[in-house]
C-alpha cells in the first residue's frame, strides 16, 4: 500500500505542476493562440479534465482566472490527506522539529 500511495503523491506533484506550467505558458504565450506548440497541446490535455469542471463552478467575471490557483489548492490537499508528513516521496526524509 505504501508504494502505491507513493506513486499517487508523485503523480499529484506531477499534476499540479503541470498546472502551473499550463498556467505560466498561458500568460506568456497569449498571442501564438494559432500556434500551439505540442507542449501546450499536452499541458491542456493534461489538465483539461480538472480544470474544465472547477471552470463551470468558479465564476469567470474576474480579472484573471484564478481556477488553475484552486486547481492546485485542491492537489495540494489532496496530497496532504493521503501522505500528510512527505515520508513516501522518493529522497524525502522526515526530521523532526
């Protein structure tokens, strides 16, 4: 069980880096919309299925869209829940305080 969870946390960081990035390369390529590199392709392909739906519930009237920032709160919990202290990530050591 602690191998598996611990492929779920790397693949959760995985994601939620995969949401910035998509997020980061977003604002920067704004104006190459015709252009999709195959990173981009794949970045939105990745993140589409999470963010699409938080997309229909978070309102889009704001200045900047914030879903990819709840996107990544919500990974993050999610982390927390399933390996609260790190200890599954490869070369990760706990110390205590």
């Amino acid at each position: 069980m602690g191998m598996l969870l611990g492929i779920v946390d790397v693949l959760l960081m995985l994601l939620w880096l995969a949401v910035l990035a998509r997020t980061f390369l977003d604002w920067l390529l704004t104006n190459h919309e015709h252009e999709n590199p195959p990173l981009v392709r794949a970045l939105h392909w990745i993140t589409n299925p999470i963010l699409n739906p938080l997309r229909r519930v978070i309102p889009q009237d704001m200045l900047f869209d914030i879903t990819p920032w709840v996107a990544v709160a919500i990974i993050i919990v999610i982390q927390q829940i399933l390996v609260p202290d790190g200890t599954l990530v490869p070369g990760y050591e706990y110390v205590e305080p």
